[in-house]
C-alpha cells in the first residue's frame, strides 16, 4: 500500500494566510522577508507569484489601497508585525523575546557586572534589529 501525502510529509506549519502575504508584499516587503512571516519558504512566495494571477492582483489590489489611504495600510502592517512577533514568542524565540525586551527597555543595566555570555547575546541581537531596520 502507498502513503498518503499526509504521512510522508507531515506538516506542524499552519495554513499560510495569502490575504496576509499579499498585504505584506503590498507594502514593499521581499518574498524572503514575507516568507518568514507568513511561515513558508520564500520559493512558495515566488511560485505563487508567478503563478497565480488572482494573487498578484490582489497584491496590486492592497498596493493601490496603501496608496489612497497610508494611516490604514500602516496600521494592518503594524497589526501583522505584532502578530508575527507574538506567533515566534510563543514558539519561545529566545532572539525575539530578548530583542523585544531590549527594545522596551525592559532590560536594565545593573550595579553587578553583567554576565559576558548574555551582554554578548543581547549585543548581537541589538545588531541584528539595527541591520534589519537599516535595510
């Protein structure tokens, strides 16, 4: 008997959210930078691109929208950024928890000397969002 495709290639990933996808590329965003959001990889992003004209259109479709009215383009983005952050820190990403902290100001130097492994860690991930804002 033959396995099913569900039993040769289980999948943990939720559906991707295409609404989300094309709302993301809308706003300038690169297949690999909406890739990582929605949670595939940015091939499928490209593929479904390439392929399926519905898509693009509606990508087109929320690009024209952004343009009349900026404030509601900015707040969805926004919505789907908080959204993303909250999926990985519920996955426990140490990187996005410490960075979320960092940027909250929720870590606080303190009269000890900190540990080195940690000012390392929060220094990289510090330098990481910086590279990523600056691009």
């Amino acid at each position: 008997m033959g396995k099913t495709k569900s039993e040769t290639s289980p999948s943990s990933r939720p559906p991707i959210n295409w609404d989300d996808a094309a709302r993301l590329l809308a706003v300038g965003l690169t297949p690999v930078e909406v890739a990582q959001l929605v949670g595939t990889r940015p091939g499928t992003i490209n593929a479904r691109l390439k392929r399926v004209k519905s898509f693009r259109e509606l990508v087109d479709q929320y690009r024209h929208a952004g343009e009349s009215r900026p404030k509601e383009a900015y707040k969805r983005f926004c919505r789907l950024v908080y959204a993303h952050l909250e999926r990985q820190v519920r996955a426990g990403n140490l990187r996005v928890v410490l960075w979320i902290a960092d940027r909250l100001k929720l870590i606080r130097p303190t009269d000890a000397a900190p540990d080195p492994d940690l000012e390392r860690l929060l220094q990289s991930v510090a330098r990481d969002g910086e590279e990523r804002a600056q691009d």
